[in-house]
C-alpha cells in the first residue's frame, strides 16, 4: 500500500508523533478583532487550554516516559509565559505556528515574513532555543511559506498533506525542508469542535467516536509501515474524558511493542539522516505547485 515505507529506528515497523496546536484565544482575536474581548464565554473556553489543559497533557505524556511537539503562536507564548515553562521543562518539543494564528495564505510575502520572524523571536525568547519546526496555523501555507522557513533557518515543516511518510519541499532557490504530513482525520478539530463564535458546530460525540477514527487510520499505517502525525488542540481534547480517551489510545498503541514514538523534530531529524547518508530516497515536492492561477 506504501510503495516508499522509511525504515524506522530499531527495526520499528511504523512512527507517531503526537502534537499539539495551542491556539489558546488567539484564533478569537482574529476571527472577532473588534470584539473579542468582550465574548467572555469563548475565551474561557479557549483559555482552559494553556491554563488547564497543557500541564493535564504534559502530566500525562510524562507518565507514560513520552515527549510531544506543542506548536504555539508567539502571541500565546508571550501571553501564557508559564505555560511555556511547563511545556519546556518536561523535555517537549516547542515548534512555531505563526504569531497571532494569522493565516500565511492571505498576507503578502512581506507581512508573512513579518509574522513568522515576529513569532520567531517571542518563541526564542521564552525558551532561549530558536524553534526548528512550523505548522502553518489553519495549514494556511502560501506559494511563500516554503521559501520564507528556509531563509529562517527551520529544518521541517508539518503542514501539508502529500505522504504518508515524511518527505521533501523544495523552494525554488533549491533549498529543502522535511515535510512531516497531517491530514485532517487525525485532527480533533472535525471530532470535537463545537463553539458558535468561531463559526463551528460539529455534532457532540462521546470520545470513542474520535478513538475510532483516530484508531482506523493508525491501524492501517501500521500494517504497511507508515507515518501518523496527530494534531490535537489542548482545549478540545484536554478535557478530562478526551484525555482519558486518549491514555487509552496510547496504551494500545504501546501493546504493539514495536512503533516509534517521537517528537516531530525528532522524526523529521531521522529522515534527513537517512537521506543524507543514502539509505533512504524520498520523494521531493516542488513548489509552489502552480505559478499562476489557471485562466
């Protein structure tokens, strides 16, 4: 089913990487800028991420002696200081994901550069370490995003969709990023999203419904040696029977015996060892994929 599988560490038959996008309330302050403070309902819901959720998580991934990537906006960063520390001092991964979860796609070259070089700094700033891996908050990634991360110095991205392996981005002035893929059936956001002053409303399902989806998808990736990079957001799924939920998932996961689990930094660092040294020839995306819009 993977005519390409990449070997995994130790003989291991198939990677995870679990990761985390807290957004906190900075997607209401661009979907709402006028007002967004006085939605007080919203923002306590979106709060209870950084406040509640993330040491809940990072309690829970420590129990099991595992590390998770959290990809946090600059302005979260600076806003919830404590929750970086928290983050940072059980050994996790902290990666960017833009400043005030603005979408790449809808600025022009100059204000994304702008924006991922303003995140940048808050992010280097709390944690005294210039993040190496982005996500494009909302998976927004422009024709420019690519040729923006390299100029920055980062070493991958997760948010496109290609593979089910990682794989290469190239830009047009031939630099190369790994590209660790996510797609959308491992994302709680069409599991669990339900909030009326960002415009979604999914059906209210009990946590083994998500399980299910999250269960089938890892299942097959399994079974043919491939790659799951889960995108989880600390206020939709740190709530406590989604977290319950998901020690379940873990432990099952873990009964296989023979899956890797890492950080995304560590699984793109793997591919580009195995690249570099020969053992392993991936595939190479080129973009943008398209130079102008078809007439």
């Amino acid at each position: 089913m993977i005519e390409n599988p990449m070997p995994w560490p130790q003989g291991k038959r198939a990677a995870v990487s679990f990761s985390f996008d807290v957004d906190a309330d900075s997607i209401l302050r661009v979907a709402h800028p006028a007002d967004a403070t006085n939605r007080a309902s919203t923002l306590s819901y979106l709060r209870y991420g950084p406040e509640v959720a993330v040491p809940r998580l990072c309690k829970l991934f420590e129990g099991y002696g595992l590390k998770a990537t959290f990809f946090i906006p600059g302005w979260c960063a600076e806003e919830y200081p404590r929750m970086v520390e928290r983050v940072a001092e059980g050994g996790h991964e902290i990666a960017h994901h833009g400043y005030l979860h603005e979408q790449p796609m809808l600025q022009s070259p100059d204000r994304e550069r702008y924006w991922t070089e303003r995140a940048m700094n808050a992010l280097e700033r709390r944690t005294g370490r210039r993040p190496v891996g982005y996500r494009a908050p909302y998976y927004a990634f422009s024709r420019v995003t690519a040729d923006i991360l390299a100029e920055m110095g980062f070493f991958y991205d997760s948010s496109l969709m290609a593979d089910d392996v990682p794989y290469l981005i190239e830009t047009p002035s031939g630099r190369r990023l790994v590209e660790i893929p996510v797609h959308w059936s491992v994302d709680d956001w069409a599991q669990y999203m339900n909030n009326f002053d960002l415009d979604y409303i999914m059906p209210i399902q009990p946590p083994r419904k998500a399980i299910e989806v999250y269960w089938a998808d890892f299942d097959a990736l399994y079974e043919w040696g491939g790659f799951l990079e889960f995108v989880w957001h600390p206020f939709i799924s740190g709530r406590p029977a989604r977290v319950k939920a998901i020690a379940g998932f873990i432990e099952r996961v873990l009964e296989k015996g023979d899956v890797w689990i890492a950080t995304s930094e560590e699984i793109a660092r793997h591919a580009r060892e195995l690249i570099d040294r020969g053992a392993y020839r991936p595939r190479i995306d080129k973009l943008p994929y398209a130079e102008a819009k078809l007439d």
